[in-house]
C-alpha cells in the first residue's frame, strides 16, 4: 500500500525509480516514507524543512538524495490537471492544498542552494508566506520560467545572496507581497555584490503592495567587510512602505568606507550609492513610512551622520511650506546602538528634534552584538550568535524540521 501511494505521487522518473527502491523489501528508508507522507496530509498548513545544496537540474546524484524534498519538488512542479471522459481538462484538487506556511532552510554554513528551487517552491499556489535560509544562485545560461507567486503576502529570506537578475526575477513574481525580509549572506563572488542601483531596481517591483521591508546582512563572519556590500539605497518609491528596519549602511555612507573602494576594490564602486550618500536622507526614503527602525551601525562616525541626517529630516516638518515638509507620516523612530551608559549624551541631538516634531524616539542598547565598543573601545573575542525571531515582529514560531536525513531509518524493535 506504501508503494502504491508512493508511486501515485506527481514525480518524474528518476525519482520514482529511487523512491521505489527506498521503499523496496528490506527495511524502507525514513526520508522515503516521510515523502510519502507528505503527498497525503491535505491539511497541512504550515510545513518547515531541511534541505541539501544538489543542484535540481544537474546529472544523477553522487550521494543519496534527501526523498522528502524531492518529492516535495515533485509536488510544487506539478500542473494539478484532469482529463475526463469527453477530453476536456479540467483542474483537480492539488496536494498540500491548504499549505500557507512554507520554511525552507539550507543545510550548511554559507548559501548554497540555487535560487531555481526557491522559484519550484513558489509554484505552491496556496503559499502565502515563505521563511529560508541559505539560497543563492549558480551561474547559467538559461533559466526555466515560472508562474506569478500571486498569494504570497510574506517573503523572509536571510542569509542569502543573489545577484540583481535573480533577486529581480523573484520579486517580479509576486503580486501582492506585503512584507519583505531580506538578510544578505556573504560570498567570495565579487560579481554578486549588489549595487545601490541594483537593490533599488529590484525593489521596485514590490512598489505597488509592500507595506514593511527589513534589509541587513549576516554579521556572524566578522572577517569579511560588510562596508563594500552596503551603500545607501533610495527606498522613496516604494510610494505604500509603512513601516521600514534597515542597516545604517543603506542609509548613510561615510568618507572611511568610500576610500575603501580605491584600489583593488574599484571595481565596487557604486556611482547611486555615492550620490545618494550626498542627498538628504528624507530624499531617500518613502513619504508614506510611519515607523524607521536602524540597526547594525558600524561605528560612532556612522551614528553621528545618520543622526545628522534624521535631524536634518525631521525639521522639515516644521516648514510653513506643506509641499516641502518631508516625513509627515512618521511617528516613531527605533534605534539600535551600543551606547552603554551614555544614551543620553550620545542621542542629545536626535531627542530635541523628535520632541519637537511629535515622533517618539525608542533606543535599544545591544552592546552585546559588537565586537568592539564605541565608548570604551574595549574587543570582545565573539559574538553570541542571535536567535532568528521570525516574522517581521517576531510573531512566527516554528518548532522542528519535518525532514530527517537521508541515511536515517525508523527503529521497528
């Protein structure tokens, strides 16, 4: 009966050939099973999976697959059709039918699987919110095209990089994407360092829907320079964006990082980024943004510009002039610094202008995510690593994958 399911399942042949010889006579491979299982649970509506980094369209496997993401695969590709009697298609009732909640994380340590299975996942078309870890994208010359991911409203992808062509392709896919959470993982590639430009190309693609955005990056390899990755972004047509929390690197630019183009970082120099770093921050971003949350800042130089700046906008606000008054909707400001005991001197400037203006000014202090502090100068050797809260306000729990290895089998003792 378990291969009878088994092979009923929407799987192209070479994978109904492994996942019949994993559930052959002798004792049936877990992954198998949990595959099978996961094509007949028509009320699943929240699924987290491991995943592997195999390339889908690659040559048979050297290793075992992992069968419960293939078959997984399998039933995201599969066109749900039906041909009666007369010859006339009509549609039936897909698996995983009620699925609204997909998570989908990479086994390993830097982003490795291809963003091509991304896109197969999106093809879901009861998803509404996506959570991953760990996706890329591998060098072709061509790309198979992919149907509008119209329900998904949440997009939560960290520790990932893509370059602009792919991260335009999957945001173009989407319709009506509500939130977007995007923390860039790290790569060698200097070719999939994304540009000002680039970024806000992407963005604009989400324009017409997107009510919160987060950009940040992964902080957990120090040795790798965050300052050549991050340059300020113009958010402001993102006309809908409410509620914004981004790196202080996509908003201000200081003289230290720009000289670290010179040389043999040249090829890195971002023309949009650099003269977005000379506008007025109010410029750069959405007039419809009511909350602006800032973390991740590099160093006291980076604070004091961004505060300059943020002061900068707020008084416009007070211009008797109504057309020229910027950031008339914003009613909160959230920073993240490490000010230890001197939040009060350190943030003097800021508070007198959100007082004046009528935004409330909320600062956290998170010494303990920097290495090096700005007040007393001290060098910590590492950094706890933070506990991901997933959703835009922490409000998604997830509890253990449903995958299990390959190599695994259940116990029948």
């Amino acid at each position: 009966m378990i291969m009878a399911a088994g092979m009923s399942l929407p799987l192209y042949p070479a994978l109904r050939v492994l996942l019949r010889t994993a559930l052959g006579p002798d004792v049936p491979r877990s992954d198998a099973l949990l595959a099978v299982l996961l094509g007949y649970l028509p009320s699943l509506q929240r699924l987290e999976i491991s995943m592997e980094h195999e390339d889908p369209y690659t040559d048979p496997q050297m290793t075992d697959w992992n069968l419960v993401e293939r078959v997984l695969m399998g039933i995201a590709s599969a066109r749900p059709i039906h041909i009666d009697g007369n010859g006339i298609i009509t549609s039936s009732t897909p698996m995983l039918s009620k699925l609204t909640h997909l998570k989908a994380e990479i086994n390993g340590n830097l982003p490795l699987a291809d963003i091509d299975w991304l896109m197969v996942l999106l093809q879901i078309p009861t998803l509404t919110h996506i959570f991953g870890t760990k996706w890329t994208n591998a060098a072709r010359w061509l790309r198979p095209e992919f149907v509008n991911a119209d329900r998904l409203v949440h997009l939560e992808l960290r520790e990932c990089t893509f370059d602009a062509q792919s991260l335009e392709r999957l945001l173009n896919q989407t319709r009506n994407l509500q939130t977007f959470i995007y923390e860039r993982g790290w790569t060698k590639r200097m070719g999939w360092v994304m540009k000002a430009s680039a970024l806000t190309h992407a963005l604009q693609y989400t324009s017409k829907t997107l009510t919160c955005l987060e950009l940040s990056f992964n902080r957990s390899d120090r040795k790798i320079n965050e300052n050549l990755y991050l340059q300020p972004l113009d958010l402001s047509g993102l006309v809908h964006l409410k509620r914004l929390r981004l790196s202080a690197g996509y908003l201000v630019q200081t003289e230290e990082k720009m000289a670290r183009f010179r040389g043999r970082y040249r090829s890195l120099y971002d023309e949009d980024g650099v003269y977005n770093s000379a506008r007025p921050v109010h410029h750069l971003l959405p007039k419809s943004l009511e909350e602006l949350h800032i973390f991740q800042i590099h160093d006291d130089l980076e604070f004091i510009l961004m505060s300059d700046k943020l002061c900068e906008g707020l008084w416009t606000r007070t211009l008797p002039i109504l057309s020229q008054r910027q950031l008339q909707h914003l009613k909160q400001i959230i920073i993240e610094a490490p000010f230890e005991d001197r939040g009060v001197f350190v943030f003097e400037a800021l508070s007198k202008a959100t007082n004046q203006v009528g935004v409330k000014l909320t600062t956290i202090e998170n010494s303990a995510d920097y290495i090096r502090s700005w007040i007393t100068g001290e060098t910590k050797r590492t950094c706890p690593e933070k506990k991901i809260d997933w959703g835009f306000d922490g409000q998604i729990q997830w509890a253990h994958p449903f995958t299990q290895r390959a190599d695994s089998h259940f116990d029948f003792r």
